[in-house]
C-alpha cells in the first residue's frame, strides 16, 4: 500500500480554503471526499493502480488529476482553475 499525499491550491499557490478531494477508481466509482486542511494537504493510503482526483471549492474553482501508484508514496499538487 502507498501513501498519496497532496495539496491543493487556487491560482498563484494559495491553499484553497474548504475544497473538497473526491476520490475515483479506475471504473469512475466514487470511493471517498475529503475536505483538505488549512494547508491544503490531503493524504490518501492506497493500493497500487490508477486513481483519479475531482477536486473543487466553494467559488466554482475545479482540476481533475490521474495518478499511476506503484509501491511507492507520491505526492502530488493540484491546481484549481
């Protein structure tokens, strides 16, 4: 199992307060959300495999990202426009 951790931030590298991570399996199921952090930080513990993030906030800001998990942790950063 790895350890996907991540942030999400608005335009210019502000942490996006109250966004929400949703997280997709491979067949578009919706297996999890999370409300990040003040940070922005989320963390997830997977199995390996493709995963998919939906991310959103309050004010209509959306990124979707793909993540390929081997063995390893990952972390990733997400943009939301």
């Amino acid at each position: 199992m790895a350890k996907l951790t991540g942030r999400v931030s608005v335009a210019g590298g502000a942490a996006a307060p109250g966004a929400v991570v949703e997280l997709h399996n491979s067949a578009g199921d919706v297996l999890d959300q999370v409300r990040i952090d003040d940070d922005g930080a989320f963390t997830y513990h997977l199995v390996t495999g493709e995963w998919s993030l939906h991310c959103w906030d309050a004010e209509g800001h959306r990124a979707t990202e793909t993540v390929s998990l081997g063995e390893d942790d990952h972390q990733i950063e997400i943009e939301l426009h």
